[in-house]
C-alpha cells in the first residue's frame, strides 16, 4: 500500500530541532559533532483503510522507531497478511550478525524468537506483562554492540516512539482478550516501562553497573572487608533479573540526584576513559524517570521470582514491603526445611539474592529522605529475621551463622536502624538481647551476652569489631529511648501493655555502669590497624593570608573509612552515655561543689567527643563512610555555640548532600531552628 514519508530528518536532528542536511547514510551535523548519526526514519501513514489498518502494523512501527540502524535484511516481511517482528529483551540486545536461526545460549545474549503478530503481546509477556522466566532470556549486561552504527547516546524521541507503540499494542491485545479494564491498563503501563527502557545498545546497562559497583556498593559494604554487594552481588545478578533491576534503579536515581555528575574515584589525567564509564545524552530528570521504571520492575520480578505459584503477580502484590514478601516466601519453605547440604546451600542463595534486593532498594528509599524516614522502611526486619533464625535452626545440623549474603545485608538494616532510632528518640527494632539472631550473626555471644573466644590478649578483629560496636549502639539507643520514660510510668505500666519495643527494664545505674564497662573493653581491644594514621590539630589554609584563624577542629585521618565511622560510632555513644546517666542516692553529688565539678568534668567530655567526631568528618573519608555520618554531625552539631564552629557543621552537612546526593538539608534547618531559640 503507498504511503508518504513524514519526516526527512535523522533522528538527532529532530530531537534538537535543528536543520538536518540529509546526507546519507550520516548527516554533516552528526558526523561534525563526532557523533554515530541515529539515521532516518520515515514513519508512513496509510490513508485509505484507516484505525484497523495502523492497529495492525503497529509492530512495524514500534520496532522501526527502537532499532534506527535496522539493515534492510532485518525489516519486517510481510508473508500471509501477518508482519514478522524481532522483539529484544528489556535489557540485553542481540549481536549484530546473529540471526534468529543462529543464536544459542553460548553466544552471550540470547536472540529473541520470531513471532506473528497478533501472538506478539501474549508470547512475549504473561498476562501481567512480566518477561518469561526463562532464563535464557534473561537480560545480559556483557553482551555490548561491537558494530560502528551503534547509537551510544540516549535518544529521547525514540523512547516516547516505541512507548506509543506498545501502548497501541497492548490495547489492541485488551481488545481481543478477556481482561478486565484494570489488568489492561496494568498490561499497559509494564509495556510503556520496558518500552522505555530498551535504548538500542548494552551501554546503558553497562555504565550503570559500572557506576554502582564503583560508587555504590562500597555504602553496603563499609563493614564488610570481603565486599559482598560489591564483588558478588553484579556477578549474581547476571543470573538474577529482580537483582539486576535493583542495580540499575539505585544507579539511576544517584544519577538524578546528583544531576547527572558521576563521584568516581577512578579519574585520570592522560588516559581517557572506557567506553563504559561515560554515557552522555540523558537529562537529568530522565534518569530520576528511569530509575522509578526501575525499581518498580526490581520488585516486580522479585515477587515473582519468590511466588510459589505459577499464577500472574499482581500490581498489589508488588506495593508489598520486601521484608513481608520474602517472610511470606520463608515461611512456605518451612514447611518442608531441606535436609540435604545441596538443598540448604541453594536455599541459602536465594535467601542471599532476595536479601541483597531489600538491600539495595532499602537504600533507593532512604538516600532522598530525612534520617527519621528511614525507620518507615525497616519495618518487617525484625520479624523477616526471626523467621530466617526459626528456619536455620530447624536445619540439621543447624548452621552455626547465616551464609555470609545474609550477614551482610543484615549490618546494614542493623546500622541503620539505630541510628534512625536514635532521631526517633525510639527502641531499635533489633533487639539487641536476642543473642541467637546476633550470634548468627558474627557475634560470638555467650548466653549472658559477653563476647567471647576472644581474651585480653586477643584484640577484636577489624571486622568483629565494626559489627559488634553496631550491637553496642543498638544496646545505646535502647537505653536513652527507656530514659526519656518517667519513673512513674516505669512503675504503673501494665505487663500486658507491654510490647517487644518496651518491654526493657528502666535504665539504673547498673545497666549504665554495664555498658560504659562494655565501651571501655571494646576500647581496649581493638586492633592496632584501627587507629588514625594521620591527625592534623588546628589545621590551617596554607593559601590563606597569615592572620587568618586556623579551624577549630583537628583532622583525624583513618586509612579505612569503615575504622573511621566505628570511632566515630564509640565517641557518640560514649557522649550519650556520660549525658544520661541516672542518679541515685548513692551516686549523686552531695554537696554543690560536687554538682558544679561534675558539670564541669561533663563539659569537658563534651567537648572531647564534638572534636573528635567532628574532626573526623573534616578529614573527608571515603564516600561510604561520610554518608552515615548525617545523625552524628546532627547530635553534635546541638552543642556548639561559637558561630564558626557551627557554619563548619553546615558545610560538612551541605558537602555530604552536595557530594554523595545524600538528603541532609533537613537536618541543616532543624539545627538552625535550634540554634535561633538559644
């Protein structure tokens, strides 16, 4: 049937609205730019037969706007009345020279069956729009363009042309099916979302997963001298879509929030850098949009990937908080705990894999919100990991911990839940007196909650030693949180109003001798290696005039930054410790003159810990260290009272948002709201 071009311009040229020369195959623009030119598309429009007509031809338009650089021999052919169509995956892309015919598995990516439209819509997706399970069709990030007609660039014209297309379809398929409008209009949106995101090329995916495991990962893993989400985790997620959608969304979304600029330590001042480390086109509300498609699909695919049916999942199911959808899964594989080593050690992985999704979507949410929100995303932990103790001690022989994913997913839920809790002025949600989840673990607990297999000459190991100074902050927040209750609601309190969260015993002089025995020990056993390498006291611009004040605070320098925020943690709970102490007859000061020395010896310690906490900050470690520090410059920050000591904790606050993405601006104004009233 005839048609008419509508438009001679190469893509690039009427994305910005510029003339475009027309020289084929690639325009003088493109070419004087030093870009690959996305070529032409002429979109032609039927005139005679209408509506029924495009409906049908839809494919034909969808897979010309997504694949610019289609050779004439990959162009739909018409054979008995029905378009052939080559679909990829959402993420991976077939190689150029592979055929249909010709790929198999072990060519890297696997090229997408053939269809017919109108089966294209029910054989490419269930009824929920979910990509087949198979796993040969899972998305492949090794599996990058090699060709020179390869568009590199984000091309935004053809992403809203193949979103219209599918929406076309999937309406089209609404129409001939016997869904409800909801389930279409779900149907709709998951194609409009893999519509959006398939770019032409593995670039995308490769400088996201680049960019996580070089900026990212190090966050989740700060106490982890093996590096789990950064060594395992990209590795598994080859295999594993919920993870690779997991990655990619928590990527994109730093992205956004850093409007579009990479933080990298890996710069160089003559070498140029791979072609995967740069990805150039993309606005930066763009990638806020990508990231969002992103997440949804992580949890998408994680909820199925963990249903025990074969039955579509659906848009409720993944609104589920991660923890409840994987506590739904344990409690299934209850039912029948493997007994067999094999077994255990696969059912361990996709304990490992599921976590390593809450993982990394706990920090999406948490990354853009005040420190207080992040108590909201924890809920489900606690009784996610009860279940997982209730199931490993079932197994026989029982496992004396967690496999080691589980570890280390669980010190990040353990590090941000007490320092939420902390800004709540509420209990930890895991309990620091269930020595069986701690022990499991990595704390060698005995049952009266010591530490133990270890003597006074044995110092701590590095990592025992971050892990258990978390516990010991959770044992912290847990006390001021009991603190803040009045002795007489200690004592009217009925046993059966009580519940998980308050049921600890009101703080005494006791449990506070306890615990700063507990500090004072893990002080004295610590490992040579965690010490500052470096400490500048009173450090000054060397670029500054002569009279100019040095800063007020000294540099402390660690060579790890996991060993610099494990000081910092010791000083902050040291300090609340020496603020909060209860009073007794036997304790408290008899005479004014002790009540005046002891605000004067509290003064000092005051001072003490906001130098060295503070001082740590100024030195600048590495990024994964410098985003858990917000709460502590906060806590600090209430002490100050000299001007320039307090715009230096706003700076180091603004850095941290400025630098990293990390949302600290909320806490800047409640600090000046604080300051203002003094």
């Amino acid at each position: 049937m005839p048609g008419v071009p509508s438009n001679k311009a190469c893509e690039r040229c009427k994305k910005r609205h510029l003339k475009c020369d027309e020289t084929r195959p690639n325009c003088q623009r493109c070419f004087n730019a030093g870009v690959d030119c996305p070529g032409y598309i002429q979109t032609r429009k039927f005139i005679d037969q209408g509506a029924a007509v495009r409906r049908r031809y839809a494919p034909y338009h969808g897979e010309g706007g997504s694949n610019r650089h289609r050779n004439q021999s990959d162009a739909p052919t018409n054979q008995g009345g029905q378009c052939q169509v080559q679909i990829s995956s959402p993420l991976g892309q077939q190689r150029p020279g592979d055929s249909p015919q010709s790929s198999s598995p072990s060519a890297g990516m696997q090229a997408r069956p053939v269809v017919r439209t109108p089966e294209w819509f029910s054989r490419e997706f269930n009824p929920t729009g979910i990509v087949s399970s198979d796993p040969l069709i899972a998305p492949r990030w090794d599996d990058v363009r090699n060709s020179s007609n390869t568009n590199h660039t984000f091309n935004d014209a053809s992403y809203r042309s193949a979103s219209a297309t599918r929406r076309g379809q999937a309406s089209s398929h609404a129409e001939h099916s016997p869904q409800s409008p909801s389930q279409a209009d779900e149907n709709e949106s998951i194609q409009d979302m893999y519509s959006d995101l398939i770019t032409g090329s593995g670039y995308e995916e490769s400088f996201l997963v680049r960019y996580y495991v070089e900026a990212l990962a190090p966050w989740l893993d700060l106490s982890d001298p093996r590096k789990f989400f950064a060594t395992h985790v990209p590795l598994r997620a080859k295999d594993d879509v919920a993870l690779q959608y997991s990655i990619t969304a928590l990527a994109a979304k730093h992205l956004g929030r850093m409007k579009g600029v990479k933080i990298t330590e890996n710069t160089g001042l003559f070498t140029t850098p791979a072609m995967m480390e740069t990805y150039s086109d993309v606005p930066d509300a763009e990638w806020l949009h990508k990231a969002t498609m992103y997440v949804y699909l992580a949890g998408q695919r994680l909820n199925t990937a963990l249903s025990e049916s074969y039955t579509a999942v659906s848009s409720s199911a993944v609104l589920k908080s991660p923890f409840e959808t994987i506590n739904d899964w344990l409690r299934s594989q209850a039912k029948n705990v493997p007994s067999d080593a094999q077994s255990q050690s696969a059912l361990g992985k996709r304990l490992e894999n599921a976590l390593a999704v809450s993982t990394i979507l706990n920090l999406y949410k948490s990354m853009d919100e005040p420190a207080e929100n992040w108590r909201s995303h924890l809920f489900g932990v606690k009784p996610l990991f009860e279940t997982i103790v209730q199931l490993y001690d079932s197994m026989t022989p029982a496992p004396a911990s967690f496999p080691y994913g589980v570890v280390a997913a669980f010190w990040n839920f353990a590090r941000q839940d007490y320092l939420t809790a902390y800004l709540n002025r509420v209990q930890t949600q895991l309990n620091p007196s269930d020595f069986g989840l701690w022990r499991s673990a990595g704390i060698p607990l005995d049952d009266e909650g010591n530490i133990g297999h270890y003597s006074d000459t044995f110092p701590l190991q590095e990592d025992l030693s971050c892990q258990s100074l978390t516990w010991l902050s959770c044992k912290v927040v847990n006390f001021l949180a009991n603190s803040k209750k009045s002795p007489l609601e200690q004592m009217v309190r009925s046993p059966s109003n009580e519940t998980p969260e308050d049921s600890s015993p009101y703080p005494t002089t006791s449990t506070w001798l306890s615990l700063s025995f507990e500090y004072q020990t893990w002080v004295e056993r610590l490992p040579e290696s965690i010490r500052p390498c470096v400490r500048l006291e009173k450090p000054k611009n060397l670029a500054s005039l002569p009279e100019a004040s040095p800063v007020p605070f000294p540099e402390i320098f660690f060579s790890m930054p996991s060993y610099a925020f494990a000081m910092q943690q010791c000083h902050f709970g040291r300090l609340a410790l020496s603020l909060n102490r209860p009073t007794d007859a036997v304790t408290a000061p008899s005479t004014a003159f002790d009540r005046v020395q002891g605000y004067r010896e509290l003064t000092k310690e005051v001072d003490y810990r906001c130098r060295e906490i503070i001082g740590i900050a100024l030195a600048r470690p590495q990024s994964c260290a410098r985003v858990y520090m917000t709460p502590l410059l906060f806590a600090m920050g209430q002490f100050l009272e000299a001007p320039e000591e307090r715009q230096i904790v706003v700076n180091l606050l603004r850095g941290i948002e400025a630098d990293l993405g990390w949302e600290t601006d909320s806490k800047i104004k409640k600090l000046q709201r604080l300051w203002s009233h003094q």
